[in-house]
C-alpha cells in the first residue's frame, strides 16, 4: 500500500513540475514576443512602403528597403540632414571611445575597491553611489558653462572624457568581483613579483571578461543613443558632426509631407551597429552565465 502511495505522490509531484515548468516558460515566450514584435514591425515597416505603412500593420517583409533608402538619400526633407554613414562614423567615434575609457577605468576603481583596505574605503562607495543617483539633468547648466568657459562646444571631447567616470558600472562591476574574483591569485601574484597595474592588466581584465563585455554593451548603447547630451554640446548642427541620434530626431520631428517608410528606414539604419556589437560581444556574455553556474 505504501508503495503505491509513495507511486501516486511521485506522479502528482512530477505533474505538478511539468505544470510549473510549462507555465514558466509560456510566460517567458509572451515576455519575449512583446519585446521582439515591435522591433519586428519597425524591420518590416523600414521595407514597407509610405502608402503601405498608412493602409495597415503587416508582419511580411516587403521589397521597398531600398526605395526607402533612395528617399533619405535625395528627398530634400531628408537630405539635408540626414547621413547615415556620417552619421555612425560620428557616433561610433563617440560611443568607442566612451566605451573603452568606461569599461576600462570602471574595471580598475571596482578592482581597488575589492582588493585594496583602506580607511575611506567604505565612504568612498557610498560616494559613488551617491554621485550614481545624481541625474544628469541635474548638473547640465553647470556643465554647459564650464564649456562655454573652456571653448569646448561643438567638440567630441565633452562627450568622451566624462566617460572615465561611471559609477552605475563601477557598481556592477564590484558586485561581479566580490561574488566570483578570486583574491588568492592576485596575492600569487604578488609573491612572484608581479607589480599592481600589471596584475591588473594581464590577470584581472582577462578574468573579468564577462562582466567587461556586459558593461561594455551596456556602455556602448547608453552612448550610441545618448540624445541628450549630445544635442546640448553639438550645437551648431553642422550635418558632418551630427550624431545618428541627431539625425533620426531631425527625420522623426518632420510633420509635413513625411515619408513614414524613410523614417522607418532611418530608425532602423540607427540600430545596426548596436545589433551587430551585441553579437561581437555576446559568446563572452554566454560563457560567463556558463561559468558562473559552475561551483568549485
């Protein structure tokens, strides 16, 4: 009787995990539709044409891609402002380099937090933290005076340097070193002569792949679609300094005689590059799940 119970029970138990399982991962699938589907509509509406996109939301791609891209090219409306490889060459130029200098710098306050003891160690992360709940709004007049001061409008530099400082990762990245970096190779380190920056450089930066690559991402795209600040530095709006933020608010902002084809097009020209860095990038996101699952 008592193995038939303990039968009946396992059965019920092993039901009720399907049960489980499958409502996790309908709900999974719906999360994922709901984030896939618009952009799916902005790839099908940027082959679509004006009339087309006006009549009705389709699903099928059509073969309008390149008459919509013919359009941003030589329709006065667009044209004037609207490059798209100047465009990503600016912003890439931008994001890059902001990216580098925020993964890098990031990467090595988060390392002197975790494996330095010192005093104001303590008061020195609640600073960060604190600078991090500071929006950047907050700051912007001071920020534009001081490079009104320095002569630094209509300059990339005001966008890159602040990059050095990103509190929002050095979070990050300090969560990633104290639950997975292992101090003892760092004093091996130590014992076989190696000096701090070289650790850091040839022992920390390669086992913080991962974390470095989602921050990277994080960084690069925060950067790319960085409207704001740059439209406050980038004053002049000379078409071969616009970034493709710029440029796709410029072709979103027309309410005349806009062609909704060419400004499907021109949003999805800008999301390109993004797309194509997360796939560079994710084979390093993918092994640190996979290794962050493997307990020693």
């Amino acid at each position: 009787m008592s193995k038939v119970t303990y039968a009946s029970d396992k059965g019920g138990y092993q039901a009720h995990v399907l049960i489980k399982s499958a409502a996790i991962y309908v709900v999974l699938i719906l999360l994922t539709l709901v984030c896939l589907v618009p952009i799916w509509i902005l790839v099908v509406n940027a082959t679509r044409l004006h009339n087309d996109i006006i009549g009705g939301v389709s699903l099928i791609p059509s073969t309008h891609l390149f008459d919509n891209m013919k359009t941003l090219r030589v329709n006065g409306l667009y044209n004037n402002f609207f490059a798209p490889l100047t465009g990503m060459k600016n912003s890439l130029i931008i994001a890059g380099c902001c990216c580098a200098l925020t993964v890098f710098f990031s990467g090595m306050t988060a390392y002197g937090l975790v494996v330095y003891d010192f005093k104001l160690k303590g008061p020195a992360f609640v600073f960060i933290l604190a600078v991090m709940m500071v929006p950047t709004q907050v700051t912007a007049v001071g920020f534009m005076r001081l490079l009104i001061q320095l002569n630094l409008l209509d300059s990339y530099l005001p966008l890159i340097i602040p990059s050095i400082a990103a509190p929002a990762i050095v979070f990050f990245m300090r969560q990633y070193m104290l639950s997975s970096f292992p101090l003892d190779i760092i004093e091996a380190a130590r014992i076989d002569g190696s000096n701090e920056f070289r650790t850091f450089l040839t022992i920390s930066i390669p086992m913080m792949k991962p974390a470095f690559a989602v921050q990277a991402i994080f960084a690069f795209i925060q950067k790319w679609n960085d409207y704001y600040n740059q439209s406050l530095v980038l004053v002049s709006g000379k078409k071969n300094q616009l970034t493709m933020p710029m440029m796709v608010q410029k072709v979103i902002a027309i309410d005349r005689n806009a062609d909704y084809g060419a400004n499907y097009t021109a949003i999805f020209l800008s999301i390109i590059p993004v797309v194509v860095i997360y796939l560079i990038l994710s084979k390093f996101i993918i092994g640190g799940v996979a290794a962050g699952g493997v307990k020693e």
